[in-house]
DNA sequence: GTAAAAGCCGAAGGATGATTCATATATCAC
DNA sequence: GTGATATATGAATCATCCTTCGGCTTTTAC
C-alpha cells in the first residue's frame, strides 16, 4: 500500500439516490468489520466489497483507492469523537475544575465506548495510513477546546495552560486507548469509568496549585 | 500479510559464528530504520536486506518470514522495557507512595526515551502484526511487578490494588505514547518530564485515600 | 414511454513483493 | 591443507490483490 498525497486521498464522488447513498454505508460498515474479523493486513477490497454485498468495481465508483476508503471510515470516526468532546468542553465553560473534569471524561469515554468494538480496530488504520495531518487536525481542535475550558475554570488557574491541556488530552486519550486495547473486558470498562475521572481531577486540582514548574 | 501461529513467529536459527551474529544485529535495525523512514506498509523483505547490505536470503536464513523478523524486533524492544519497570519496581519497594510513583515514572521515561525514535515506529508493528500473546504476556509482567510494589508502600493502601494497578499501567503506558507519538517535539519531552510525574502521583494519593469505591 | 444519467458488475491486466533453492564463499576443526 | 559446516547470494517462482473498463441495469426527468 503506496503512501499518497493527503489530497488524493478524498471520495471520488458523491451519492446522488438513495441507492448508493445506502451502498457507501454498507462499505463503511464492511470496513469495519473486516478490519474487526480479518485484521488490517488481510482487509483487500475484494473483501470488503463481499461483506458489504456489492462488487469491487462499485467501491471504486467512490473511492478512488483503497486508502481513500479507510481513510474516509477513520475520518467520520475522528470527527464524531471531537465533535463530542467539543459539546462537553462548551457545556462545562465556567464550571468548577472538579465538575468540568468529570464532565470532559465522561464525555470522552461515553463516545469512546458508544463506538466499540469498532473504535478499536480503527486504531490499527491510523497506524497503516498516512494520517498524520488528519491527526494533527483533530488534535488542534480538541486542544483548542479544552484550553478554553480549563481557562474558563473560576476556581483555577494554570502557570502554563498549554502544558496543562497538552497533559490532559494525553492522559484522557492514551489512558483509555491503553485501558482498551489488549482487552475490552467489563472489568476494563470498570476500570475506566471509575479510575480515569479520579486521575483527571486528581491531576488538575495539582496542576493548579502550582504545580507547573 | 497472512496471520500466522504464534509457535510459527520463531527465528528459523540462531547465529553460530560471530560474522552471523553481525548479520542478524543488521537486519534487527534495517527493520527499524526501514520502519522509520518508509513505515510498515512499504516495509518490504527487499528493502530490508538492501539497508542492512545483505541479500534477502540471508535474512530468510534467521527468519522463516517477514512477519518472524518484525515479531522478533518488537520482541526484544519490549523486553528490555519490561526489565527496566521491574528493575525500578524493585529499587523502590518499601519506599513512600510519593517516591515509588516518581522513580516508576522516571524509569519508563528514561527507558521509552533512550529508543526514540525507533521505539515510536514500533507501535506500528504491533498494530499490523498479531502480537496479542506478546502483549499479553508483557502486560501482565509490567503489573505483576508494579502490583507487588504498590502493595509495598507503608503509607498508603487500597482497596482494590488490582484495579489501582491496572490504572497506573495504563496511565503511564497510554500517556506516554499519547504525548510522543504524533509529535516527539522537545516541548512534548518537557511535558511527559514533568506532567506524567505529576499526574502519577496525585493519582496514587487520591487512590489511596479510599478512591477505589 | 423513453432517453439520459446514475449506479453496478466482475473478469482480466498488471504490479508488487514474499519466499525458495541451487550455487558460491567463508570459517572452523583437525 | 582439507573436508565439513556455516553463511551468503539473488534470479526465478509464485501468490496476492489493487485497479480498470466495457457493458449491463436501475432510476430519474420530461
């Protein structure tokens, strides 16, 4: 699989029916659970095309490769997750730091799991692609967010608020992806609906106190 | 890339004489700088043998297929990470709570950071490869020694030590991939120096302090 | 009803790249 | 020095799988 210049890497066109807006979500669907069932290395167009119970030729009505496809699957994912943590972060603009912790956790875990296992295997694609400008895309916005959260906080206040932010995110993010990714078990789950609110808070309310040298 | 029995990721034979012994040192970081310059969808067997100045097979000599090479690397990267956090865990068994959570921090930074950036193209491996038993395996000897080491702290304790533990691995695993992987900037080795720390221990407090509900 | 547009099909072409093996060279034991 | 063993070579083989394209079917617009 040839690495490809980021804007090669967008749909070919547009579903005009309703027919094919219905075949391009099956694909995406397809996607998933071949990466899921097969793993990465084995997802081959052929074998998305049958899953998703269309020809191969049909796929590349829409995608003119198969990066473009995953691609465009992570994509969307991406974009739902940020867009959750986004509505969180303006939600809790100008709550107590406990309270805006609690609630950016629970955001992010609720659209987390909301996802699984899908959001999972999605992990591995990242790694396949050429997705560093995509990530970085939706890390800035997530940054941005929650930088005007914990500025908004009343009852802290940050030395390096950009630290701070930059710190969070990784412990938000990188916490649950290792929580989830060698096994999804309930206890995990548990684990991280309990754990992950109490290290955030436990965190900040430090941070806060001076803690950024 | 077929996935293949575990038994089968074995290396094909081990060097007798020294000249081989240089041969397979070569392969082990061709593999790495192939993954760092090309990533592992354009890690070919081909390329390898290129950068390590031998033929490819020699390489199939050591290795019984390419999958068995990348197995191998991430093998031994992972090991020497794990004897580091076992190292410190016991270092600091006895310690307080405080100490035993900067000194586990600091080893698996120095440990992370001594391999940059090689250690950051191996994260895809994991991903492409089946490695799950490998992973298994090298989690549960990261927790059985951070388990031992909390369970040791004279002033602290918890009441659910598994799920603390648990927590702290994947705190300090996630977090630090989170903070370098999509950019290994200074400002990131700045952050993961004095946040992780942080995090870590106001954690571990708060765990402490009857958390765990 | 019908022509144009949109959607769909899947066999065939072609490229890539993993793996083998017959052969050649280097090292070791004596 | 010599046979035995270990190591190295890389062209040829073989399998996989991405992608195309000419022709077919369905939908839409009038």
């Amino acid at each position: 699989m040839p690495v490809v210049p980021t804007d090669a890497l967008k749909p070919r066109k547009s579903p005009r029916q309703t027919r094919s807006t219905a075949t391009v979500t099956a694909i995406h669907e397809a996607t998933i659970q071949v990466l899921l069932s097969d793993g990465i290395a084995r997802l081959t167009t052929t074998r998305v095309a049958q899953r998703a119970g269309v020809s191969v030729g049909t796929m590349y009505q829409y995608f003119p490769h198969k990066q473009a496809l995953l691609y465009a699957v992570l994509d969307q994912y991406l974009d739902e997750v940020v867009v959750a943590i986004e509505e969180a972060c303006a939600r809790y603009k100008g709550a107590r730091l406990c309270d805006m912790s609690d609630g950016l956790v629970r955001a992010y875990l609720d659209a987390k799991l909301r996802y699984l296992p899908g959001s999972l295997a999605l992990y591995t694609v990242a790694a396949d692609l050429d997705t560093a400008s995509l990530i970085s895309d939706v890390l800035q916005r997530t940054d941005r967010a929650i930088e005007r959260l914990l500025a908004s906080a009343p009852d802290a206040g940050f030395a390096d608020i950009a630290t701070v932010t930059f710190a969070v995110r990784a412990l938000l993010v990188g916490t649950v992806r290792a929580g989830l990714e060698n096994d999804a078990s309930p206890a995990a789950l548990v684990m991280l609906r309990t754990q992950v609110p109490l290290m955030c808070r436990a965190y900040l309310v430090a941070a806060s106190r001076g803690g950024v040298a």
